[in-house]
C-alpha cells in the first residue's frame, strides 16, 4: 500500500505517545493530550466539525451519532484534521465522511487515512484478518475488534485483505464511484452518476427500503448485475453485501466471488 501523509502522521501520533495497540488508548485521551475543546451536542446535517481559533481549536461531535464506531472515526478523522490542517483551513465540516475516502490529495482523504490507521494499524489489521474467509460477518467482526465503523472496516480490507472486493457507492439512487482491490479486475458497467442496476440489493433499497437483517446480508448475484460479461455469467457464484446508512440515503455495496 502507498505511504500516503494521513497513515504517517498517524504513525508518528501513536510513536510518539508511546502506543503499540489500537486498545491501548481513546480517541479522547489523545484529543485532550493536544488540548483541544472536545465538545458534544446536536449538529445539524454533519457528523463532527472542527473549528481553530488563534489560540485554542475546539471539536464538536455529533450527539446523535448511534454507533461507537461511527463515533471514534469522527472523533478519529477531526483530530486527523487537527494534526495536518490546522494551518490550512479555519472551520471544516464533516457529513458522510467516507464519501469522498478516495479522492486522493484532498483533506477528507488524508484525515480518513488517517483515521484509518490510528483505529486500525496496518500491522495488527493484517495480523487481525489473516486466514480468515471474507464475509459479511468478518466485516463486522473487524468493526468490533477495532471498534470502529462497519464502512471503515470494509474500506481498509479493500486496502489489506486477502480476499478481492469491490465496493460501489451509492447516494441517493446514483453510483458516485467504485473502487477494486488491485488483484479483482472485473469490467463495470457504465453506470457512474446513474441508477445502480435494477437487480442489484442496492436498488431493492432505493426502490422499496429493503435491509436484509444479518444472516441475510450476503445475497447471491449474477455477475453481469454490476459487470460486463461473456457467456458465462452464470458460471461464477458472486454476492453482494449492502451497508446501508438511511441517514444519507447512502448504500455501500461489496461485490466478491467466492
């Protein structure tokens, strides 16, 4: 994987506070050893904002958030922008963090980046994932071991795990971008900035509100749902798991062959 400035930065943080493990510390700890305002109550539209003053910088995070994991990410990409923007902008916003997780050369990046390896350290999410068949279920296993988001979990095994994925992310009934891992090479379907495919589990949720409860969640598909294909589609057993965030009217699809 590319050193990129966000897992550096996050790297020389955990260095320098003496930190090996991802349970080794809170967000919060690290957030106050900076003497940064932590603050939390309802945001409107926005999931953490952080505002720097000429002396003081203060992050508010959004009391609304359900999930711990989604929680320590926003807290996790707010201090990511303390620690390599706070020269750069005054007041930033954050909504839908992981939209724009690949926009490479962009703030959001680098602060997901570098939320990414101080939640889930590239050593230990390796060691984590070793062995283990891709699933669903892994996906959530990951989320709770390094007690994070469910979407970050599964843009950081796109990054580092054994299995081949694709993810596809859909906003309000478009797909803005697709991502492979670099050993799954499949053809696409035209299909940026349009309807996802009418038999695809993201549609069933555009269309009629559809979330398949857990033992569920990997529904099977036919690969020509999402690519382009010859004769063989159905030859090969591919699936397609759908996180859902009805929040942001937002569905992130990982497609993979068994």
């Amino acid at each position: 994987m590319p050193i990129n400035k966000g897992a550096v930065t996050a790297r020389r943080m955990l260095s320098e506070f003496g930190i090996e493990k991802p349970d080794d510390f809170s967000i919060e700890e690290l957030i106050h050893a900076r003497d940064i305002i932590l603050e939390e109550k309802k945001i409107s539209n926005s999931d953490g904002r952080i505002v720097f003053g000429k002396s003081k910088t203060k992050i508010t995070i959004n009391s609304d958030i359900k999930y711990l994991g989604r929680r320590r990410f926003t807290l996790a990409h707010e201090l990511g922008h303390f620690a390599m923007h706070h020269n750069v902008d005054t007041h930033l916003e954050d909504n839908a963090l992981t939209l724009d997780y690949f926009k490479n050369g962009g703030q959001e990046y680098e602060a997901n980046q570098f939320a990414t390896e101080l939640l889930m350290p590239s050593k230990y999410f390796v060691e984590y994932t070793q062995g283990k068949p891709f699933s669903p279920d892994l996906l959530r296993n990951i989320a709770d071991h390094f007690q994070t988001s469910i979407t970050s979990a599964a843009f950081r095994y796109l990054e580092l795990g054994q299995h081949p994925i694709f993810l596809f992310y859909c906003k309000d009934k478009r797909v803005i971008y697709w991502k492979n891992s670099e050993n799954f090479y499949r053809k696409v379907k035209d299909i940026t900035k349009l309807h996802p495919p009418e038999d695809s589990v993201a549609m069933e949720f555009f269309n009629d509100g559809t979330i398949y409860k857990k033992e569920g969640s990997a529904q099977s598909i036919y690969k020509s749902t999402w690519f382009e294909t010859g004769s063989d589609d159905e030859l090969d057993e591919y699936f397609e798991y759908a996180i859902v965030t009805k929040d942001y009217n937002t569905v992130l699809s990982i497609i993979w062959e068994r």
